[in-house]
C-alpha cells in the first residue's frame, strides 16, 4: 500500500510522522512523496490557534483535491480538540485522539510480516538531513493561552535507554544531526503521570538525558527544541563544553510585559528572561537565540506593547516566530475581559515581525567575511543552476552555488553577503 505522511505545526508533530514512516516502510509498504500517489494518508494535525486548525482543514481539502480516491486519517491536536469537525470533512475516513494515535497504522494498514531489510535512508528523510527524536510529551504549565496541554495531556517523558536506542538507531540510517522534540522538552524527568512510561522521581532531568547522549553516542550534531527559560538550569548549560551540541535555544518569551506575563500565567518575569539570556549568551559564544512572542492578548494596552518591543529589541534575538492571540475554548484566557480588536492586534503583530526582520538581519550580518560549517538539505533549482541550503550548528540558513550533490555534508562555507532569511556563501578552499 502507498501512504503519504505529512505533519503540521511544531517539531513533536513532525518527529511523530518521521516514526510512523519508519513504521510504514518495516511492514513493507511505501511511503509515497505526493498525496496523488497515495491509498491512505495520514495527517498528524496542530490546533494551537485558530489559524493551525484552519491550515489542517486545508490541506485535508487539498489532498482530495489531488486525488479524490484518497483516504484520509486525521490524528494529532485538531484531531483531539475538533473531532466531529475532522470527521465531516471530504475523505476523512478515521480520525484519532492522542491517545490513540500510535495505533493509526493498525486501523489502516493489513497486518504483514517484518520486513527482512531495513528501509532506505533516503525514503526517511523526508526532504531534510535532521532526524527528529521524542522524548517527552505533554505539559503541566497550563499557561492562561495554550491549549497544547489540555490536547496532549500531562507531562510524560520516554525513558533513557529509549531515547538512546532512537538516537543510536537515526545515526546508522546516515543522519549527521538529531534534534530532541517534546512539548515542553526542559521538564523531562518530572513526570506528573502515574502511567508515565518514565517513573516517577527516577532523577533523571534534561541535562543528564543530554549528557548521556552525548557520552554514550557519536553523534555529530545535537540539537534541542523549545525550552522554557525557567528550565536552563547551571547543569545543562555546562554542556555546551561539547561543541557537538548545538549552539542554538528556543526560549519562548511570549511577552516583555511583566504584567501582560503575569495574566498569561507565565513562571518568569522580563527581568528574569533576560538574566537567562546573558548568562547563555555568556557561556555559548555565537548562541543563536530563537523566541516566541504573542500580541494581543487580552488586557494589552500600547503601553504593555510598548514594553515588548523594547524587551525584544534590547534582547537582539536571531529569529522572532510571532503570533497574533488567538482564543481556544477550555483555556483560561478565553474568557478573559479586554479583548483586543483584530486590527490592532494585527497592526502589533506586523511592527514585531519588521523589528524581527531587521534583528535577524543584524544577526546574519555579523558573520559575513567569516567560515562556518554548514550541513546541506536539498538543492534549489533556479534558472542559473542549482543552489544548496544548509544550516550551521548556531541555526544559521545558509545557501552556495553548487552543481554537485552536497545533500547530507557537511563543509565549510566562506560567508559572503546576508539578508533577513540568512546567508549566502561559497565552499571554502580544500573543500571539493
């Protein structure tokens, strides 16, 4: 049987479809690279605003566009949160809740023996050189706007010698890079489940996971996802020793008002943020340092914005991800008071991305004249030949003309110019 696999929204949702390729190719079908070549698909869908659960409809809506024979399963956040929605959309033939989205491939597939041979790098990488890994699910913070944690439950973590194995097992297929994913990956360890797959109070915490990865392993590039700043402790920046572990922190910071923080029910203040950037930025030279930042929220006068923006300028991060509130039944601030109006949070939203650009431009810049080591991805054709991206250890996207094939290398790239989506580049002398 053909299965097309696609994920949308965070890391999580695509280290989960990553599994379940691998899944698909051991029982001996094939994972097809276009939905029009697909009997089934499967869609690992987000809900964390309103905009995801529209862009999950969308592309159920495009897949049958492009083959009306398709059968279509719906697992993931929107497939939780909205399941009778899913349901009632064309070729929508299962729909999933989280709970029971490992066990997709037992309701579509027939059952088949193992396959004898183990399934071809090529047909795992789904159009990139980093493998993601699982490590934890679900999350306790219950911060006054997500819905992520009612959809994906209480904080869970996988144990070691799993995460280890999954590692070891994404290093034999080729790759130079794995990228650890949960929902809230910094409380690894402390498990609130009763029916955590890790005990609980078994002392384990992100810092040791990533020190026994490091120890254990010869992966060549590590990488972790989104950490709360409440979560970089002392232990876990003392890694970066290592210069396999990637020189890169997603910190959400959602809001540079301690106010407008306080009604989101986050756990840190501006000031407290900020201290946690100076000292990584302290102990990680050329840290690349990626946040969230959320406008409109209810209650955010332009006086509170004001202060965002400030907080976010003096902070200087490399790449700002910004979303407009977007108000999810069963959260806190859905009921809130002082709603923000559309146009004004819409307005604030696009002042944030302009500073993001021109913060992200400053970044890239101050690594123009010098070398850096880039794992190349796929090549973009253009009508002048053919151009390679890749991205340097510190999350630099950096792109070189080359007509050779650099997919999955790394080399040293010569920066030569920069822009707000990143570099542009030539192989260094010495490398072919």
């Amino acid at each position: 049987m053909n299965i097309y696999l696609t994920a949308l929204g965070c890391k999580l949702n695509q280290a989960e479809i990553e599994a379940l390729a691998r899944q698909v190719a051991a029982r001996g079908h094939t994972v097809v690279a276009h939905p029009a070549q697909a009997e089934w698909a499967i869609v690992n869908t987000c809900t964390v605003t309103h905009v995801a659960d529209k862009k999950s409809r969308q592309i159920i809506r495009q897949m049958r566009r492009a083959n009306d024979k398709l059968r279509v399963a719906v697992i993931g956040c929107y497939g939780e949160m909205s399941p009778e929605q899913a349901a009632g959309l064309d070729g929508v033939a299962l729909v999933l809740p989280n709970r029971d989205k490992d066990t997709v491939l037992d309701r579509i597939l027939p059952p088949a023996e193992q396959c004898a041979r183990a399934p071809a790098v090529e047909a795992l990488m789904l159009g990139h050189t980093r493998a993601f890994v699982k490590v934890q699910d679900g999350c306790d913070n219950r911060c006054a706007y997500c819905i992520v944690g009612i959809a994906r439950g209480p904080q869970r973590s996988r144990p070691p010698e799993n995460v280890l194995a999954k590692v070891r097992a994404r290093l034999a297929e080729g790759y130079r890079e794995v990228v650890l994913t949960g929902v809230n990956l910094g409380a690894y360890g402390r498990d609130s489940a009763g029916e955590g797959l890790l005990p609980r109070d078994a002392g384990w915490s992100l810092a040791r996971l990533v020190r026994l990865l490091l120890t254990e392993t010869a992966v060549p590039r590590l990488r972790l996802s989104s950490i709360e700043p409440w979560d970089v402790t002392p232990e876990l920046l003392a890694l970066w020793q290592d210069v396999r572990l990637c020189r890169h922190l997603h910190l959400p910071l959602q809001s540079g008002c301690d106010a407008t923080l306080r009604r989101m029910r986050r756990r840190n203040t501006a000031a407290s943020y900020a201290a946690v950037v100076d000292e990584t930025r302290a102990r990680i030279p050329d840290v690349a340092l990626t946040t969230d930042v959320i406008v409109g929220f209810p209650g955010e006068n332009e006086a509170e914005f004001t202060q965002t923006l400030a907080c976010v300028e003096r902070l200087a991060f490399s790449r700002l991800h910004v979303f407009v509130y977007s108000r999810r039944p069963g959260t806190v601030a859905y009921d809130l008071p002082d709603q923000v109006a559309p146009p004004v949070a819409q307005a604030r939203s696009d002042a944030l991305i302009a500073l993001g650009q021109r913060l992200a431009f400053a970044w890239h810049a101050s690594f123009v004249g010098r070398e850096a080591e880039v794992l190349f991805e796929q090549p973009e054709h253009t009508p002048d030949g053919s151009r390679w991206s890749g991205l340097t250890d510190n999350y630099l996207r950096v792109r070189v003309r080359h007509d050779g094939d650099l997919h999955n290398r790394v080399a040293r790239v010569r920066c030569t110019s920069a822009d707000a989506t990143g570099l542009r580049g030539e192989l260094a002398p010495g490398e072919p």
